[in-house]
C-alpha cells in the first residue's frame, strides 16, 4: 500500500504540472484545484512513510522511489512558482540544489548505512508544503505576506539541515571505514 500511494503521487506529478500551466496561476477556481492536487499528492507522502513504518512495508523500492517523488512534486511546485514570478529564481534553485544534493548524499553513503529523516527534515517538509501550498492558494493580498514567512522560514530550516545531513554522512562514512579497518 505504501508503494502504492508513492506511485499515485508520481503520477499526480504531470496532473500538478497541467493544472498549473493550464491555469497559469490565475483565476479563483483554478488555483483552488490546482492547490488541493499539491495538498493529496503531499498528503500521501505522510501515509505511505506511516503505512511502511507501521506494518514494516519498508522496501528498496520505496526508499529509492519515495525520496524522487517527494523531489519532483515539490521541485515542480518551485519551478512553476518561480516561472510564473510568484517566488524568486534564488529561493528555489537554493532548495533544489540541496535537496538534489541530500539525495545524493543519501545515494553516495547507503553501504554505510542510511541516514534517516531527522526532525529537522520532517520540519523542513512541512514548511515547504505549506508555504507551496500558500502561495498556490488565492490568498486575499494583506495575507500573502504568510506565504513569504513561511518560504523564508522553509529556506532556512532547508539550509541548515541540508549543512546536518552532510555532517551526518561523513560521519557514517568515517565510522564504517574505521570499523572496516579495524576488522581487518
């Protein structure tokens, strides 16, 4: 079930895509729906993370497919905000860098071990879902002034444990390669 609800929201990646191209981020009805598909799609990476660790459904095909469909649905959501001039190039490319980066990293370390999410991360997460959500919503104009607090404050909880995970892999790679020269 867990890999099922990834697939789904992968799939409602390109819908995502659509409704805001079609829509260009203007119009009442349009963004409302369009926001409401970025809600269920972000919905779902919370239920199936819970549905793998409640059952103990963790499979490689989750933990490989799970990471790229959280990056394409909220890497999608920045660009199409930033190409339609409602968040700034360098707020986006700054997160994108270092989520494709944690990706990486996670990637470049998993015969270590793998790092699992931090608080910090699960934070990160729900910033940037809200604040995308946000901005997508038709907000009346004295309150769309949340939307930046909530992308600033997403930005930097982004930084920062972006800056910890990095710590947290050399830590794991160190470690192994003394435990593996200390075997032999």
């Amino acid at each position: 079930m867990a890999n099922v609800l990834t697939v789904v929201r992968i799939v409602l990646v390109p819908v995502f895509l659509a409704l805001v191209v079609s829509s260009q981020l203007t119009g009442t009805g349009a963004r409302i729906v369009t926001c409401l598909v970025f809600c269920v799609a972000s919905a779902t990476d919370f239920v199936d993370g819970w549905i793998a660790r409640r059952w103990s459904l963790v499979t490689s095909f989750g933990k490989v497919a799970d990471p790229i469909a959280d990056k394409a649905l909220t890497g999608t959501a920045l660009v199409l905000l930033s190409v339609y001039d409602r968040l700034p190039w360098w707020v986006t490319v700054l997160i994108l860098v270092r989520e494709w980066g944690i990706t990486g990293l996670r990637f470049w370390v998993i015969r270590y071990g793998i790092i699992p999410a931090s608080r910090g991360g699960k934070l990160k997460t729900v910033l940037q879902i809200a604040a995308i959500a946000w901005y997508l919503w038709p907000v009346p104009e004295p309150f769309d002034v949340v939307g930046v607090v909530l992308m600033g404050a997403a930005t930097i909880v982004t930084v920062v444990t972006g800056v910890d995970y990095v710590v947290e892999a050399l830590r794991l790679r160190r470690d192994a390669r003394r435990a593996a020269r200390s075997e032999e």
